[in-house]
C-alpha cells in the first residue's frame, strides 16, 4: 500500500475513476440509502443532503457519502458487512 496517495483527498470524482480502474464496481443497497437518508446528515461544507455511494470489488465493500458535482465534497465510512449470525 502506497500511503502518499492519502496525504491529500482528491475531488470525489478523482478518487470514484480510481476505484473503478482497480476493479470496483457500483452497487446499491437500498436498506443502508434509507438509513442514511433517515440519519439527516449534512455536507459539512455547503450543507447539502450527500447521496450514498457503495463499491464492491466482489470480496470487499466501500461506502461513502458524496455531495453534489458543485461541492465535490466526500466521506468514507466502512461499509456494513452482511451478519454471519443465524
């Protein structure tokens, strides 16, 4: 792992085109968008309501919350992972 990639954060649609080119694809899961619609979170730069981005490589599972093209804005949170509990 390269760890100078992360000294800055790029513009979110930067850091999307580089998920794709290392084999993420886009995946929806409606449950968790309910949720985080539910939660009212806001951009914490221009207030906006960011919309739930989830990536999967098929092993590993991305969300993030990213704000419109005009802000540019993102956050990273782990997504859930499916519970192995009966």
């Amino acid at each position: 792992m390269d760890l100078q990639e992360f000294r800055t954060k790029p513009v979110w649609s930067d850091y999307e085109e580089s998920l794709f080119q290392r084999g993420y694809d886009p995946y929806w899961d409606p449950d968790l968008q309910a949720k985080v619609a539910a939660a009212g979170i806001t951009c914490c730069d221009c207030g906006g309501v960011p919309t739930y981005v989830g990536l999967t490589n098929g092993t590993t599972a991305l969300g993030f919350l990213a704000c419109g093209s005009e802000c540019a804005a993102w956050i990273w949170f782990l997504a859930p992972a499916t519970s192995t509990r009966p």
